[in-house]
C-alpha cells in the first residue's frame, strides 16, 4: 500500500488536504509543529535536523512506502524592514527554513529513497501566487521562499521525469485560513476583495483538491505544471 507523507496538516489547507485524501481511502502520514494528534508526527522545521527525523519516521511507519511528498507546511508572519538587523534576519532565516529548505531536504530524501528502489513518486508543492506577483512590504521572506520553491519543483521535474519521479506546485492566493485571516485584516479586510475577481478568498477544501489531484490523478505528462488557485487575481 502506497502512503502520503503531508506536512502541515494540522491546520487550514493542510487540514483540508488531510481529509480530503483520507475520505478517499488512502493512508496519510501527517506531520505538525508540536506534539499533537497522536497519528502526526511531530517535527520544527526551524532544527535543520528536524527534516531528516520526519522522513525516517514516515519511512519507518509506512514500511518504506512514502511515493507521495506533499510539502505543505508554510510559515507566514511579517517582517517589516524596520525591525532590527538582527530581528529582521531571525525572521528571514526562520521563513526560509520551513517554507523553503526544509521542503528542499525532504524532496531530496524523497528522490533518493524512490531512486534506491527504483520506483516512481510525486512531490507536490503548495507555493503561492507570491511566487510571481510577490507580496506586501513586510513579506519579502515569504515571497522569496515561494518563488525558490517553484523553482525548485520545476528543476526537480525536469532532473527526474525520466525515471518516473514526478513533480507538480500549487500556487493558491488568498486562502479561508487562521494565516491569511490576519493578514487580510491588516491590509484592509474587505476592501481587498476588490483584487480578486472572484469576489472571495478560497476556501482550503478547495485548493485541498488540486492537491489531492496533482498527488493522486494529475497524468505525467503534466509533471513540472504549476497549478494557480487564485480567483484570477493574477494570471499568467
């Protein structure tokens, strides 16, 4: 039986997504931040060893069968220019570290751990419409971890098609969560609204689905695609 390893999953999108793949039967290993719900495993990506943990826990629990990596766990907290120098690079380091390199190691573990098999696997890779419109004043650490994370998910997909490792981004924007409640409301609640033509943020269960399509259905002739979620509040 082939298992999903999903981090972030104890909270908005990563909630969603959890529920959504489990309502379709297959097992999900979960991960969050702080012990927690006995079936996720715990890990803070901010301990640059925290990752590997992760990975060698799931491979363990699943009896080597992880051929799905969803790299979902995001930190998104301002960081106005004004701080300090040193409160200012804290903050970056920090935002790097979850959204970006932890990602990084676990892909990495995961390409390797399919190439020892000789099997295929699929990463999907929940960025942001960041990624290429960037973001406010003080998120220039959040913009700069999903622009890195779409790029690395097109050079993975390009690296290892070949051998039947797959890879595909999510880029929601604003989306129903605790995270984006806050930041809305600092930017002017509603009236931000008037960007999306949508008329309305997204809801998790939904950018859940094109998760759960890029892991489960998403044909591989579509590895490398990066997927926007964003009400049309910005095309490419």
């Amino acid at each position: 039986m082939s298992f999903i390893l999903l981090t972030g999953s104890s909270r908005g999108i990563g909630a969603a997504t959890y529920d959504t793949l489990i309502k379709r039967g297959y097992p999900v290993i979960g991960h969050q931040t702080r012990p927690g719900a006995a079936e996720a495993i715990a890990a803070d990506f901010r301990d640059p060893l925290a990752a590997q943990r992760l990975w060698d826990e799931a491979v363990d629990r699943s009896g080597g069968a992880v051929d799905v990596l969803i790299n979902n766990a995001g930190l998104f907290e301002p960081n106005r220019i004004e701080r300090s120098d040193l409160e200012w690079l804290d903050a970056w380091e920090d935002t790097l570290r979850i959204n970006l390199t932890a990602a990084a190691q676990l892909s990495r573990l995961a390409v390797r751990h399919w190439q020892d098999r000789g099997f295929p696997g699929r990463i999907v890779h929940v960025a942001s419409r960041a990624a290429y419109r960037g973001d406010s004043p003080a998120h220039w650490h959040y913009a700069a971890a999903k622009g890195g994370m779409v790029a690395m998910h097109k050079t993975i997909a390009r690296g290892y098609a070949s051998v039947g490792i797959l890879s595909f981004a999510v880029t929601p924007g604003f989306t129903d969560t605790a995270m984006a409640g806050d930041y809305l409301e600092t930017r002017g609640g509603s009236g931000l609204l008037a960007d999306i033509p949508l008329g309305r943020v997204a809801q998790p269960d939904e950018i859940a689905q094109v998760i759960a399509f890029c892991a489960l259905d998403a044909p591989p002739s579509m590895t490398g695609a990066v997927i926007d979620a964003n009400g049309a509040s910005f095309v490419r």
